[in-house]
C-alpha cells in the first residue's frame, strides 16, 4: 500500500487542470487538518459543496424551531444547531430570553427528556442528510411518548448536487462516504452517466488522496464511471435496512436549502401515519404565528458568501467578514458554525 507521500508524488506526475467537487463536511475537515491544498498541484482545484447538514439548513427552518421554543415547548437538537443564525436570532439567543431550549446528543436523549417530563410537550429539530435519517425513523418507529414530536428538516445529498450541476463549474466528484454507506453508490451514476468521474471517498487524507488519483485515472482513460473507493464502509447497494427505515417513515418532497434556495425531492417529510409525532402539523398554526415578518427570498442577500461558497464560487478568504467580524466564537453564517463548514475549518487551520 502506497504511502501518502507516493500517492502525493504520482497525483504530481500525472496532474492536470482540474476542478473537484466533495460534497462532506468531514472531507472538508480532513483537507483542510492537513492542509492537503497547500500540497496539492496548484492546477488542482479542490471545492466545498453543499455537505455540511448544518450549513444547509435554511433561515426559515431555523425560525420555525424558535417559533415552537417560544410557545412552551422544550425544543431539542444537536449542539452545532444552537447557533446557527436564524433570520434574525438563533436558538441560544431564543433560550436567553426564557425558551427552554436543550442540546442533545440524539434523539434518544430527546425522547428520555419527554419521558422525564410528561406534562411537557417535547420536541426535536432533526436534521441532517441520510445519515441522521435512518436512526431518526428508527426511533419513529418505535413506540414513542405522546408527548414527543418531531420537526424534520432532513435533506437528501444527490438532489441538491444535480440541482447545481449545470451552475457549478466542476470536472469531477468527490462522493461522500457516510451518505453512501446509507444510499450505496447507485444514486450517484447520472453524475457518472453526465460525463463526471465520480469517486467514493473514505476520510483519511490517503482515502482523499487515492480519490483524486483514481479520478485522473478515470480521466486519463476516458471514462466517467462511480467508484468505491470506501469498501471497508461502503456496499454498492448500500444498507438496505436503514433505506427500508426510511421509506417506512418519510416521504420525499421539496425542501429549501440555505444558499440554495428550494431544491425538488431533496427532503423528507413524516409520513401521515406518523402524523401524531410530526411537530409541523401538530405546532402548524403555532409556527405560521410566531414566524418572524421577513423575506425569506432575500435572507441569504447580506455580506456572507455561504451561498456562493456552498457551490464551490467563492471561498471563505473572499468573504470581507472572514476571520474579522465572522470566527467559529461569533458566526455570521452557517458555514462558521460547525466543524463541518468550510469556513470553521479554514479558519481552525488557516495560517496566521
Ligand atoms: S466567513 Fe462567515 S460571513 Fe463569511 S461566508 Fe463564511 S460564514 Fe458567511
């Protein structure tokens, strides 16, 4: 097995001009840990898609979990979501002002605060790509306390990136490991049917690197399949059990994505067998409100380029609030907030 630095010295010897697109907030954390730009063949371009769950969760989702906190309910979600940036406040500065808002590790910490807690009504802000989804439907389907629903705000990964494909301006991809250990590799073939290599990529930086070597293969021989470079995780097919879960407990629909703007088929919604569970049909009128009076079309027209950094236009040093006014302890955007985004990571490892 070649070491990394051999794996370095052949992507030189064989670089060319390219543009690659991952699309995981993990492979953005792996690049930029160990600084894999700086040695990379300057030709080689390396780009952040939409993979960070949290960055692509959208303004009005973010209201919307303030809207319920606000009513009296106690609103759980992951750490990571307590600050990121609503259109005008965030879930901290929500809890700040007397909303019981908690983080949680998992929904099952979710569920025990509304079994410790039966005269409140409880409720956890999913999100998330189809990693998170398969255990969230397995809690769902499970019996759950009455008092204990769900605000799902999950997005689904090959959507969004067919959605920019024709607006980005990419040669290839960088698939991301985690999603397909869900959905397998299948779902990434009209890419590969478009004329894109693609290469499933586990997250060390050999994994990234091996990728981006078997992508100059790919272009070196003319063709343009999906390939698995991940197999110790990563079955073709995927795990079939967590997409039956899925299935069982989701449907699909439209959904916004931050930056992106709504995206068909890319989210999921609770089924209405599990309606009893579904915090935005329980809290709909309670939500529509208290939403704040904004326009939601312009929320992402301000200073931060997140929009334009999630489809790989720009990069956190364009941004003028980089590292100045924007820092992972006073986020701006949502691509600051987590150890996923593109902007936490190159301000952890940039160089000063
Ligand atoms: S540095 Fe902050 S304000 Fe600028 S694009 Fe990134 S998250 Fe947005």
């Amino acid at each position: 097995m070649a070491t990394e630095s051999e794996l370095l010295a052949k992507i030189h010897e064989l670089s060319r001009p390219v543009r690659i697109m991952h699309v995981c907030g993990t492979h953005e954390r792996t690049i930029s840990k160990f600084g894999m730009r700086s040695v990379l063949p300057p030709e080689i371009e390396v780009l952040s898609g939409p993979g960070c769950p949290v960055c692509v969760t959208p303004e009005i989702e973010i209201d919307r979990a303030i809207a319920l906190a606000r009513s009296g309910v106690i609103l759980t979600s992951f750490g990571d979501m307590m600050r990121v940036p609503g259109s005008n406040e965030n879930l901290l500065d929500a809890r700040s002002q007397g909303a019981d808002v908690r983080m949680v590790y998992s929904i099952d910490d979710a569920i025990a605060i509304a079994e410790k807690n039966p005269e409140k009504k409880v409720v956890f802000f999913a999100i998330g790509f189809e990693t998170t989804a398969p255990t969230n439907a397995a809690a769902i389907l499970r019996n759950l306390p009455d008092n204990f629903s769900v605000l799902a705000s999950h997005k689904l990964t090959p959507p969004a990136l067919m959605e920019l494909v024709d607006e980005i301006n990419v040669d290839a991809f960088i698939a991301p490991g985690h999603v397909c250990t869900i959905i397998g590799i299948h779902p990434f073939q009209p890419f590969a049917d478009m004329g894109f290599p693609v290469v499933v990529a586990g997250f060390g930086a050999k994994d990234v690197l091996i990728s981006i070597l078997m992508i100059f293969e790919q272009m070196s021989s003319g063709k343009a399949i999906v390939e698995n470079a991940y197999p110790r995780a990563v079955r073709d097919e995927g795990n079939l059990r967590a997409q039956e879960m899925m299935q069982q407990v989701f449907d699909i629909g439209d959904a916004q994505w931050r930056g992106l703007g709504l995206i068909k088929n890319s989210g999921l919604t609770i089924k209405k067998e599990f309606e009893d569970h579904d915090a935005a049909l329980i809290y709909e009128d309670v939500i529509e409100r208290c939403l704040p009076e904004v326009s939601y079309e312009s929320a992402t027209e301000s200073l931060c380029k997140c929009a334009n950094i999630l489809k790989g236009r720009e990069k956190p040093d364009d941004c003028p609030l980089f590292a100045k006014r924007c820092t992972p302890a006073t986020p701006v955007g949502s691509c600051m907030v987590s150890q996923e985004g593109m902007c936490y990571n190159w301000y952890q490892y940039r160089s000063v």
